[in-house]
C-alpha cells in the first residue's frame, strides 16, 4: 500500500522531525518527493520514481524525510518488479533508520526488505527480516504491526514450500522440505488470524483464510482447506468482493476434487465460470471450463466433458493462447484434432498420442451406457497421464499433464508494503 500525500509532511513536521521549520533545500526535496508520491499513488510508478531520485540529489539534512523517501522508492521499484532495486533502497532505508534510531521506521523497513527478498526467492535472508519485524513490533506492542509482520512471515514460507512443490508431485506429497516450510506458513497465518480477529478487521480475516486455505491444499489437508476457503467465501460476499468470490469458488472445486466429491466441485466451478463472465475475464472463463471438462470426465459424463473442452478451446484461440491450444489439442477431445495438432506443433508423435487418446474418449462415449463398462478399459498409458485419477479407483485417467496443474490453487497473495 502506498502512503497518503500527507505522511512525508507529517515526517518534515511532526513530532519526531529536527526541522519545524523547513529551509529552501528541504522544500524542493519535499515538493519533488511528494509529487513522486502522487504519481505512485495514481499508478504511475516510473514517473513516481524519476521524482524521488531528483528530490535526492537535492537532498535533505533531515534523515527522517531521507528515509521516507527511500522507503517510497523502494515500494516503486517493488511495483515495477524492479526487486534488486528495490532491495537497495529499503536496505537504505534501513540504515537510517537504525542510525537515528527509528525503530517504528526500522520495523517497517524490515517488513519491505522481508517482502523484497521473498521474490527474489531468498527466503531464509527474509526469514531474518521477518523474525526483526516482528521483534521490534512486539516490543513496542503494535499489534497492527504484528499482526502484518506474521502475515509476511506466513507468505515467506508459503512461498518458500510453493518453490519447491513445482516438481509434478501431488498435494499432500511433497518433499518434507517443502511440507515443513508448509507448516510454519500455515502456523504463521494461525497466528495473524488470532490478533485480526481480535482487532475485528474482516477484509485481513477474508485474506488469511484465502491463503491458509491454499496452505492446506498443498499439505493435502483438503478438509481444512474446505473449511478456511469457505470461511473467505462468506466474507468475500459480505465485502462484496467478486474477485475474491470466484478464488475461493475455484479452490474450494479444487479442494473438493481430492475429496472425490466431484458433483460438489463442479457446482463450484460452475459458480467460478459465472462469476468470470460477471467480471469478463476470459482468461479465468478458460480455466473454469477447463476444470469442468476435467471434473466431469472424473464423472464419466464425457459428452460435458467434451463440451466444455470446446469452450475451452474457443477462448484459447481467441486469446491466442498456443500452449493452451496445444494442451487441448493433446488432449484430443476434439474430432479433428490430430490435424489441428499436426499443424500446432508439427509433433507427429503428439499426433499419435492424440489419436490414441480421441480413440479412447470416443469409446468411452459409445460405452458408458453399457452394463459392462469398465474403466480400466480407457486408462491412458501415456507416461504424463495424471496422477490424479490414479488415485481413484475406477475413474478413467485424465490425458496430458499432472492433475496438479489442473487443480492447483487460485490465489492473490497481497503483499503489504509498509509505508511512512
């Protein structure tokens, strides 16, 4: 979150600044930063940036103001994914804090440098920030602190457990590093949920549940995951959050496909796909028919299945999606598409797989009334095939790639950026 215009005033005047009274170089620093500040706050965070850097080579002698100007350069650069730059100045900010003993400013510094090194994917060097922030807002009984402070920490280990799950490995069969790293995320985001719920901030509640529950999802506690992502469901409405509303109808489909509750799922994804057309956003319109086509071929019910693989198809090509199409394409749930596919890629063994996969859907159609139906019949031996439907007995297996990336979590992970 970036600042209100006032607070590097407030950081030139109040309480804690030597300067009352501001000389001619202070109000050119000050003017040019707060421009900046307007500017971030409008979006506009390279412009922002080109008018910080020019109130520091005005410069200031009050290192109160030089702090806060370090930190909002920082957050800039934060948002412009420009992380290494980022980093060097809220290590700056940093050291000024700790030189005039600021230790709210150290705390805040601390917290961005956690944030910072998070993305950048060193995580026991924002494990160390973290650990200060948190320290420091303990000391000075900041609960709001404390309670952002864990909620980062949360994220760290969240993030940390994430990097290492990328591996085709299910939920809940991850390496013990990552399970471990799991654990402490989902330890952290307990705690935030305790002093949130005591300062009564519902909109902090609805996030920490959102991620716990996707926390959940990847140690393969899928009842737990239930549980807090219907928990960020119900305050979502209440804010009225539709965005928010369609994450957690997609991870609670996810987490109820683990479940073997498939009907259940699909009411969910259902909901996601209403919910993405009211928001139009075909991206997420692609992924809810996707995972409809998935969860309705765990039901045997392959004319759906087929039907929302087409829709699928139709806003990937719109979008012009090509690993997307390629995917589908392999997936051969289309009558036509070994030549599609030979035309995408060029692949003559995909083509194959493709129509050895369309050979096996179609039979599966012309099948499925019949008494003797079995689904070992259709089981695809393609060494990518999912995982997933191994684990359910008597569900045919889903073509392509691990289930992982069919279900994986839905997320928006806020990063909070502290500010002066």
């Amino acid at each position: 979150f970036m600042c209100h215009s006032s607070d590097l005033i407030f950081r030139l005047i109040g309480p804690v600044s030597k300067h009352p009274l501001p000389c001619r170089m202070e109000s050119s620093c000050l003017d040019l930063a707060l421009e900046g500040e307007r500017l971030c706050k409008t979006g506009d965070y390279q412009a922002g940036v080109s008018f910080f850097e020019s109130a520091i080579q005005v410069g200031t002698e009050d290192l109160q103001i030089l702090s806060a100007i370090y930190s909002q350069l920082g957050n800039a650069y934060f948002h412009l994914q420009e992380y290494n730059k980022a980093l060097e100045y809220h290590r700056h900010d940093l050291t000024l804090t700790r030189t005039i003993g600021d230790e709210v400013g150290e705390a805040k510094a601390s917290g961005n440098l956690g944030n910072t090194l998070k993305l950048l994917g060193r995580y026991d060097e924002a494990v160390v920030c973290c650990q200060r922030h948190l320290d420091i807002t303990r000391a000075i009984y900041d609960k709001v602190g404390q309670a952002r402070a864990l909620y980062n920490f949360g994220n760290v280990y969240h993030s940390k457990g994430k990097s290492i799950c990328w591996t085709g490995a299910e939920p809940g069969e991850f390496s013990e590093e990552a399970r471990i790293a799991l654990r402490k995320a989902a330890q952290y985001y307990e705690a935030n949920l305790c002093l949130v719920t005591e300062l009564g901030d519902r909109a902090a509640q609805g996030r920490t549940y959102g991620n716990l529950g996707n926390t959940y999802y990847l140690l393969g506690d899928f009842e737990n995951a239930v549980a807090a992502h219907e928990k960020r469901l119900f305050i979502a409405k209440e804010f009225g959050d539709k965005s928010a509303e369609r994450r957690a109808h997609c991870n609670l489909g996810n987490a109820h496909i683990f479940l073997k509750q498939f009907d259940v799922a699909a009411g969910h994804y259902k909901r996601t796909l209403q919910l993405a057309r009211l928001l139009k956003d075909r991206a997420v319109e692609a992924q809810a028919c996707y995972s409809l086509g998935n969860t309705y071929t765990l039901l045997q019910d392959y004319e759906r299945a087929i039907d929302y693989h087409l829709k699928h198809l139709v806003i990937a090509q719109d979008l012009k999606d090509r690993y997307t199409i390629e995917s589908l394409l392999l997936s051969a749930f289309l009558p036509n598409c070994p030549r599609k596919c030979n035309q995408i890629t060029g692949d003559k063994s995909g083509e194959a797989t493709a129509r050895m996969n369309l050979s096996d859907l179609r039979l599966a159609v012309g099948l499925k009334s019949n008494p003797n139906f079995h689904p070992y019949l259709f089981r695809n031996t393609n060494a990518n095939s999912s995982a997933l439907a191994e684990a359910y007995q008597g569900y045919p297996s889903l073509p392509g790639k691990s289930a992982l990336c069919y279900f994986m979590p839905d997320q928006f992970i806020l990063t909070f950026l502290n500010v002066y």
